[in-house]
C-alpha cells in the first residue's frame, strides 16, 4: 500500500487509475480544487494546509491555489474562504478541500448553505476524514481504532 502522511492508497486503486488514464489517451484533466484552512496561527494552518494538499493528491487534484487565514474574523468577514467561494463561482476550481467543517463555520446551516450554492454550481466542498484531520492538528502520530 503507497502511504503519503497518514493516508494510504492501496495497489488496486494504482491499477485503476492507470488503466482509466491510459483509457483515455492521457486525455483526462485533473479536477482544480482550492484548499481552505482557518487555524488561530501560522504554524497550524500550514500543517493542515499540507495535509489538505496531500489528501488532494491522492486523490489526482490538482491544487490551484491555498488560502489560509486566521480563525479571529467571523466567516462573512473572512477574505481568502470569499475568495476560494469566488474561484468556483468564477470556475477557476471544481471543488474546495478543508480540514473541518468548523472551517467554514461553525454553524451547521451555513456550512450546509455553503455546500449547497457550491452543487449549484457544479462544484463540491470535501472535509477530511475526522481522523485525518486530527493527527494534523495535533502533529502527533496517533493510533485510530
């Protein structure tokens, strides 16, 4: 099984996405997503960051663009999340890839209103498996049953 950080891709899946590539011609286009992180400092949101960039490329996305800022300014106020939002609308990204959902609020409907004006337009907000998430977070090698 090929490991990057803590998320595995097995041989299988390898295969799979050989044969669907080579299928097409190497005609197929990577998706262009945006990673989000909110994190109250540097160093934190860099850690996501990077786990939000690994978990994209495992799954072949193409990252357009990372967009980090500080979790102290309420989510209408906050620059870069209006800025990723803008890039779908603009289709410059398919989708958005985040850390929690806390990220875009912490708020359940107005996650659930940001994921809905994101599939009106065709594009999608991806979390991190809760695990994932939290060994970034934390930085710390933990075992998960």
């Amino acid at each position: 099984m090929v490991t990057q950080g803590k998320i595995a891709r097995s041989p299988h899946d390898r295969i799979r996405r050989t044969a669907l590539a080579a299928a097409a011609g190497g005609r197929i286009e990577r998706v262009k997503v945006a990673i989000y992180v909110a994190a109250p400092s540097a160093p934190e949101y860099l850690a996501l960051a990077q786990t939000c960039r690994t978990y994209a490329e495992l799954h072949d996305w193409c990252v357009a663009a990372v967009l980090s800022e500080s979790t102290d300014e309420p989510r209408p106020l906050r620059a870069e999340l209006n800025r990723a939002l803008l890039m779908v609308t603009n289709r410059v990204v398919a989708g958005i890839v985040t850390a929690s959902r806390s990220m875009i609020s912490p708020v359940d409907s107005d996650v659930a209103s940001v994921e809905e004006k994101l599939r009106r337009v065709g594009a999608f907000l991806t979390v991190l498996p809760t695990q994932v998430a939290e060994v970034a977070q934390h930085d710390q090698p933990r075992h998960f049953r």
